[in-house]
C-alpha cells in the first residue's frame, strides 16, 4: 500500500511528522505500509513554482492513499490567486475527483468539557457527515456579477445531476453500513428543485440498501437539531453548500479542533486524508500543536481506502488510551492532565500502540 504523504505549510509538517511515525510502527508490525513525500501548498511553491507540482500530483495518482498536512502562511497570502497554497488543495480535490467528503465528528469522553454544549447532550457523540464536494452552487453554471434593470446583481446556480447525488448517496450508504445502519438525508425539498431531485434520488439507491433506515431533514432544522438532540443522527449525507456549514457546526460540537479526521473520496474510495484544522501559523515550528487529528486521518485511511479495519482499530484505541492517560496538548490541556508536546503525543500513540 503506497501513501502520498504531503505535510504542506505551518504545523503541517510537524503533526505530519507524527503520523509518520505511527505508520512506520505499523508497517513495523506487518502491515505493509511505504510511504513517499512530496511538497504541496508554499512548499510547492517554495520548491517548485508551483502550490500543486507536477510531480506532487503525479505521486498523489499514482499512490493508493494520499495523507496531508496543512496548507497556507502569511507569507504566500500576497502571491496571485492561482500560486496560493489553497488554490494546490483545490486543485489536487478536483483532479483527483474526490467528490465525497467524510467529516466525523466524535467527542471522546476525557474531552467533554471541551464542548460548549453541556456535557449530557454530546455525551457518546459519534456523528459521520458526507458532504458532496464537487458540485452544487460553488460549482454550478452560470454565475456571475452584472447588471440587471440599472443595478448589479450577484447570482450562482444550484445545481445537481441525478449521478452526481447517486455516487455520493452510495458512498453514504456504505459507511452507514459500517456503522449505526441509520442515514438522514439533508436538504430543503421544500422550496428547491435542485434539493427535490436530491432527495427523489437518495430514496431510489436506498432500496439497494434495505438495512440502512433512511429519514429526510430540511437543512433548517438540521441545524437546530444538531445542537438540540445531536446524538440522534448517525451518518448525515448532503450537498455542498449545505454540508459545508453543518459539518464546521458539528465538529465544533467536539470542541476541539486538533482532533478531528477527514476524508475526501473518489468513486473508487481512493482518497485523500487530512486534519480539519489549518496550519496555524501562529503555533507553526514551536512543537506544540496536536497531532492526532492528523493520527486519526491514518486510522481512516486504513478502514476506507485501505480496508484495514483491525489496524484502524488500533490507532484509535490508542488514541483513546493516551487521553485517558491525561496526556493533552496545549489546545486540549485542563488543569490536573498532563501537557505533552507535539512529538512527546506522537511517541506516546506509538507507545499505546
Ligand atoms: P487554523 O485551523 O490553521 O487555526 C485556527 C486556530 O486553531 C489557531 O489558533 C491554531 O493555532 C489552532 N489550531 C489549529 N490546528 C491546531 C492543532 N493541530 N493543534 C493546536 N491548535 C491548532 O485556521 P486559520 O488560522 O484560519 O488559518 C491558518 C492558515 O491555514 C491559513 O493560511 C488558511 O488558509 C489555512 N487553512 C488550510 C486548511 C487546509 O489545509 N485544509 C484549512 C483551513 C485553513
């Protein structure tokens, strides 16, 4: 199994770094597991040119599995549009045609009262969000600025194709196979046709799915139930747009940025991995940040692309171990825990391990 391991900008390297380490115990223990790095982000440009090298993107197709870091800094935010590091992570998005996104959003028991809702409302949270990520509105044509009737107006097309809702309906089922078998179709059927061919065609690949119980929400009332009762959904599949926003909502609902996975999928299950924070230049180079979002990006490296459940299993039970240890970074530390850098979190997972 061939890993793309990009650290990109800021932390980027660091927790990548991490990570590493626990795919080199692994591989240690028999999995067989190499991995090759490249530069992405202002260390593509830095190296290259380029935030999406060539060869950067060649590796990443060539690879079963891509893992990154983070990209962007300070330094490039005055560079043109097309050399900014965000502009290679959309760019590597979409020629790798990853059109499923996987946000989970998981609160470890240690880590309740890092939530800002109280603490018997997230207990036991174990939320998965597939978000459509090439299409809808930011995609769809015709869009623009201009004149109508003397003035500007600003518009944009929400737009689905019946395969395009159906391949992401499909890779939602599959997880809800894997997990709680409950799937809630978000969208607004109400008042949108775009969301009404949606929702026809969710139903249609559902009865390839019979185990899967299947229920509909307006994206309105999705919001306010997160918050509400969150613990009632398990996986949650929805449009762009609109899984942009409930996905950033729900993983807040863990309180902690530093912990949460993310995968981004192709038709093939081929994907990408990453941690859903940023770089975070402010933090960059002091080997304080947390890497085990970055850690967990691995375990679902393993059970999505790679179909290694068991090892999957081992990372997070690892995870699990070192926080009940009281082990915490600086973003996740409480009084009476313990602090731990960045690289000291890495060692101690490869210990638990
Ligand atoms: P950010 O996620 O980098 O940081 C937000 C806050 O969270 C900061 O205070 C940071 O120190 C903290 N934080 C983030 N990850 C952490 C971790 N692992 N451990 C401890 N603390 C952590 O978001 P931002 O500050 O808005 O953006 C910084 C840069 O990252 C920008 O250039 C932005 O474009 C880029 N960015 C990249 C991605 C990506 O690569 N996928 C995503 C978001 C932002």
């Amino acid at each position: 199994m061939k890993i793309a391991v990009l650290p990109g900008d800021g932390i980027g390297p660091e927790i990548v770094a991490q990570a590493v380490k626990v795919m080199k115990a692994l591989a240690g223990d028999g999995l067989k597991l190499e991995m090759e790095e490249a530069p992405i982000g202002g260390a593509g440009y830095d190296a290259a040119g380029d935030p999406l090298p060539e060869s950067t993107l060649a590796l990443a197709k060539a690879a079963d599995a891509v893992l990154l870091g983070a990209v962007g800094g300070p330094r490039y935010d005055t560079l043109d549009r097309p050399l900014r590091p965000e502009r290679g992570l959309l760019r590597i998005r979409k020629e790798m045609n990853l059109f499923a996104n996987l946000r989970p959003a998981f609160l470890y028991p240690e880590l309740a009262s890092a939530s800002t809702l109280r603490p018997e409302v997230v207990a036991g949270l174990d939320i998965m969000i597939v978000r459509e990520l090439t299409g809808d509105v930011y995609f769809g044509q015709p869009r623009g600025i201009e004149i109508r009737n003397g003035e500007r107006v600003g518009f944009n097309t929400m737009l689905y194709a019946e395969s395009e809702v159906r391949r992401v309906a499909h890779v939602a089922f599959g997880i809800a196979m894997k997990r709680g078998r409950k799937l809630c179709s978000v969208e607004k059927a109400n008042v949108l046709e775009c969301s009404e061919l949606w929702k026809e065609v969710v139903i249609e690949v559902a009865k390839e799915y019979p185990e899967v119980e299947l229920s509909h929400m307006y994206v309105d009332n999705a919001a306010m139930q997160l918050v509400r009762n969150p613990r009632q959904f398990d996986v949650i599949v929805t449009g762009n747009i609109f899984g942009d926003i409930l996905s950033d909502e729900a993983s807040m609902l863990t309180g902690s940025i530093g912990m949460l996975a993310s995968a981004s999928l192709d038709q093939n299950n081929k994907g990408m991995y990453e941690p859903i924070h940023g770089s975070a230049p402010d933090i960059a180079g002091k080997n304080i940040a947390n890497p085990l979002a970055t850690i967990l990006s691995v375990a679902m490296m393993l059970r999505y692309t790679l179909n290694q459940e068991a090892a999957a299993v081992r990372i997070e039970n690892a995870v699990k171990k070192v926080l009940a240890q009281g082990l915490r970074t600086a973003d996740i530390y409480t009084e009476g825990t313990k602090k731990a850098s960045c690289s000291e979190m890495g060692d101690a997972v490869v210990a638990a391990l």
